[in-house]
C-alpha cells in the first residue's frame, strides 16, 4: 500500500468481515490440526496438510473479485516441547514424531485482501479428563493460558503496551515460569504482519529502551502472542534449519539466475507475506536461491528458536480487533482447564481482576442502546 493511499481499517464493516472470514478459516484448520496431535504422527505431515488446509479454505471466498489476493498469512509451524517457534520441516530434512505428553504449539495466520489473522494454540498429545496434565507442562500450559487471557483483557484503548508486558511477565511468576525473551506482538494493518505498534514480552534493558512506548487504539488489530517457558526463557538457535521467510522492502540486483527466479515468485506468490520453502516445486533450487536473498536482505529469515533440552514451552496467540463495544477476540480454540492439575494458583487481587474482567466496553453499548432509542422516538413522533 502506497503512502498516499488511505488506509483501510476496521471503522469499515467490509473490513470487519474479511477479518472475520480469515479468522473463521484459520479457527477451522486449527481445530483439524489439533486432532491430528496424535502419538506416532508426523509434525511434517502436519504443517503440510495444514498449510494446503489453508490455501484450499482461503481459495472458496471472494471468487468473484480476481484481482484480490488472499491465502497464507503465516505457514503452518508446529513446534514440539522445548522448541518455541517456527519448526516447519521440507520433506527432505528430519521430521518430528510426536509421543504421548508431548507440548505441540500449532502457529498460522491466513488473510483475506491482505487482512490477516493469526493463531497460536498449545495442545498436550494424549491429555483427557481421564489423563490430566500435571508437573511442569501443567504449570506451563496454566501460566501461558492465564497470561493470555490477561493481555486480551489489557489490549484496550487508553491502555498502554508496557501494561500488556509487565503482567504477562507478573502472571508468569506465579507459576515459577518466564515468558520466553524478546518474543514481539504486533498491530495487525493491511497487507503487514508486523505493523507499526508492538508489544514485547520479557524485554532486555536494551529492547525496553528500544520499544517505544504507545496507547491502544479504538480501530486497531493486534495480533497477540504470549508464549512462556518453564526454563530461563532465552531462546537459541540449534540443528533445525530455517524453513519460513518473509520479503523485505529492501532492493539489490541478484546475480544467480536460480535467486532471481526465486525471487520473483516470492513477490508474485506470497508478497509480503511470510512463506515455507515448501510452497516451491522444485525444494533444493528455493534452498539455492533463498541464500543469495537472505545474504542481501532481500527476504528475512524467521529462526527455529529453542529453550534448553528438558524445558517446556507454550504458546497461545490471537487476533483482536478493537471495536466501539470492547475488544473482539476473532481467533483461539477454547481452553479446557480441567485437563491441567498445577499446585500454583493466582491469589494476587490485581491478577485475578484483570483475568475475569469483561472484555464488552459498557458505555459504548449503552450509548449504542440510548442513540438507537432516540432514533426509534424520533421515527414515531414523524409519523
């Protein structure tokens, strides 16, 4: 989108919808994928079929507007125990098979015209009522969960982003966990993932001083990512190799035919969306070609980030619009707390008021209600 061009937010109810429709596809593929966390399943098999969900789920809406791009958002990603993020493995690496207990984090995000919505969710392979999830995973999944439910609660107009870290940070405490550091949430704008507003969890001094301070706003999207470990929460890279990419707006003329074919179908394919290396037929030439691009900034690399061996980490993301009557919550799969068995439990006043709060903004309904009243008088007395 070109500066001089207005942009569109979600003030507009066609804009609302395409968010909503994003949000209802990758609700449903998620669901789909989260039954496939089964013992002895392929994580590989998994993103695919994720990933080919989406296309296939994207592809059925607006057909009639051929000029409007829709599709990925962010590839299909399933990062098991202590991996944090961003695991999405090509057919001719190493795969995952998943065990029973094991902590997958499912990540995606789909978009409609360039109106994206993102989801993260934590599954336990094999927890049910009748083999609940205890000890560190336990504590995990409960820290990560509470702590989303309180920076949904927090991303609000008036509100501010540092808010949203501190809690999360607070909440997290009282589990004997830490959110994993550095870990960025950001505004939601068309056609960018990583919009102009931020929220950083667990920040250095550095990245504190770096992320500058900034109120929510009414019309805005986030997408919220809260992922919390139960080691020291530092991410590292390791043998996994990088799989996810994103175009920047950087420019340099390649010199390697197979970088600049490469390069051409990332902008005509994905734009500036972040794309797998496995969307491309022919795996070992994108491998080729990602290089020169990443070497000159062409694309930038989403790392496999990992906590140390034995650690466990959850994630759970959602997209939030911030409308007139509150904060709509238009992804995530609901939570069954009763499959978690942890010692610790929140008793700060503070907390437990944050996480119960309503996310409905009253005032707004009620003046909603008094002006559709007046309106309806006015109507009356005309007649």
């Amino acid at each position: 989108m070109s500066d001089h061009e207005e942009e569109h937010t979600i003030a507009e109810d066609l804009v609302v919808t395409k968010y909503k429709m994003a949000g209802e596809i990758v609700n449903r593929v998620l669901k789909l994928l989260v039954a496939k966390c089964v013992p002895l399943a392929s994580v590989r098999d998994i993103c695919a079929e994720g990933d080919r969900l989406l296309e296939e789920e994207t592809n059925k809406v607006f057909k009639k507007e051929k000029d409007l791009k829709k599709g990925i958002a962010f590839p299909v990603c399933a990062s098991v125990n202590n991996c944090i993020n961003h695991y999405s493995p090509l057919a001719s690496e190493g795969d995952t098979i998943l065990q029973e207990g094991d902590l997958v984090k499912i990540d995606m995000g789909a978009h409609i015209d360039g109106f994206i919505a993102v989801v993260g969710h934590t599954v336990v392979v094999g927890a049910s009522k009748t083999n609940k999830v205890k000890g560190r995973k336990a504590d995990v999944m409960m820290a990560a969960h509470n702590a989303a439910e309180a920076a949904l609660r927090l991303v609000k107009p008036g509100n501010q982003n540092f808010a949203v870290t501190d809690t999360v940070t607070k909440i997290a405490e009282v589990y004997k966990c830490k959110p994993v550091e550095g870990m960025v949430s950001f505004q939601l704008q068309q056609g960018r993932i990583d919009g102009e507003k931020t929220i950083v969890q667990n920040p250095t001094e550095a990245q504190r001083k770096e992320v500058e301070k900034h109120e929510f706003e009414t019309h805005e999207v986030y997408g919220v990512d809260v992922i919390i470990s139960t080691g020291e929460g530092q991410g590292k890279e390791a043998e996994a190799r990088v799989t996810v990419f994103r175009k920047t707006e950087e420019s340099y003329s390649l010199k390697l035919k197979a970088s600049r074919e490469f390069f051409s179908k990332v902008q005509k394919n994905h734009g500036t969306m972040p794309f797998n290396i496995r969307s491309f037929d022919d795996e070992k030439k994108a491998r080729l070609g990602v290089t020169e691009c990443v070497s000159h900034k062409l694309v930038d690399p989403y790392p496999v980030l990992w906590e140390k061996s034995g650690e466990y980490v959850a994630q759970f993301k959602f997209t939030v619009l911030l409308m007139p009557t509150g904060q709509h919550k238009i992804t995530g799969l609901p939570f069954e707390n009763s499959l978690y068995d942890t010692k610790f439990k929140i008793d700060d006043p503070e907390l437990k008021q944050i996480i119960t709060a309503s996310t409905n903004n009253k005032n707004a309904k009620k003046k909603k209600k008094k002006a559709e009243r007046e309106a309806a008088t006015v109507v009356k007395s005309e007649d």
